[in-house]
C-alpha cells in the first residue's frame, strides 16, 4: 500500500485477512516509515560549515563557495478519490502530488515535505514549508544560500537562475558563446 496504489479491499484480499487487521498493520508500518524520515532526512551539519568535496573543484570552487544545496520541487504520480482527480491534476494531464525536496551536493535529502496536489505552484508549497514547518527547514545561514529553479524568486538565502537567459550547453550550439555575470 505505501509502494504502490492499492486500496485496503486490495491488500485484504491478496494476504486474506481482516480489514482490521490490514488496518493495524498499515499503521504500524506508516508508523515506521515516520520515523525513518524523521530521523535521517536532516543535514548532516546543522550549521553547513563543511565545503563539499565536489565543490572544491576549480570547475566550481569559485562561483558556488557559499551554496550549501538545491532546492526543488517534483512531481510524484498518485492515485485520488474521483472526486479530487481534478484538484490533482498537474499540467502534464496527469494526477501528481507536488513534493518539495532539499538536498545537499552529497544527494542526501535535507528536507521533504509531500502531500500537496499536482496543480500548485512551486512557490506555494515553499511558502507552506517555511510557515508551517519553519522550526524543521534547514534554513541557510547568514552569507550561505541554496540553489533554487524558475518557479521560485531571486530572493536573500535562495538564488535561482535570470529570467530569459540561457543556462543550458545545447542552447549555445547556435549561437554566441556565453559572456558577462549572467
């Protein structure tokens, strides 16, 4: 039930046994899996004092010194009661929950905060996050920043890319070479 979308009626059936008991047994599970999440998806250093070994290489060194990650959010495919397949439909056609992840250059998560529906934008998720989740957000540190795409502003602690420029090496094969801070 947690990997794939089956309903309770489902799993009682497949393993033969009560809805009660399938039902107790659910929640212990979920239970666990809480648990997992809140005890490893959190910085390793609170405080991002560590420079990452991948962003000591001269590639990087001197334009990411102080980023301590990425920010983004994703869309995970689901399965709604019909009567919310509208409020959960994202703009590929498909039911999605909007999921808001930060990690560190180590690609371990920091952060996750899942259940919002497909339709929403980015941004409003981000916004719930430091709301309501503010005392768990790894927040950056004064001088320190994060990564983050379009779909969320410029803003202190939270650098995301100039609106109408090219970031991309296949969008410079036509064209001129890249040139200024930009």
């Amino acid at each position: 039930m947690l990997g794939a979308p089956q309903l309770v009626r489902q799993v009682e059936d497949t393993f033969e046994r009560s809805l009660g008991t399938v039902h107790n047994n659910f929640e212990k599970v979920l239970q666990c899996v809480v648990k997992l999440a809140v005890d490893t998806i959190k910085p390793v250093d609170p405080e991002f004092r560590t420079i990452y070994p991948r962003l000591r290489n001269p590639r990087f060194h001197p334009f990411f010194n102080n980023c301590i990650g990425a920010l983004d959010g994703t869309h995970i495919p689901c399965v709604v009661p019909t009567d919310k397949v509208v409020q959960y439909m994202c703009r590929k056609g498909m039911t999605t929950q909007n999921v808001l992840a930060v990690y560190d250059f180590d690609m371990r998560f920091t952060f996750v905060l899942v259940g919002w529906p497909g339709s929403v934008h980015d941004m409003r998720v981000f916004t719930d996050a430091m709301t309501k989740y503010g005392d768990m957000f790894p927040h950056p540190p004064t001088g320190k920043y994060y990564l983050v795409d379009s779909g969320y502003p410029n803003r202190s602690s939270y650098l995301a890319p100039y609106k109408g420029t090219k970031y991309h090496l296949p969008e410079y094969r036509e064209g001129p070479e890249p040139q200024g801070k930009k």
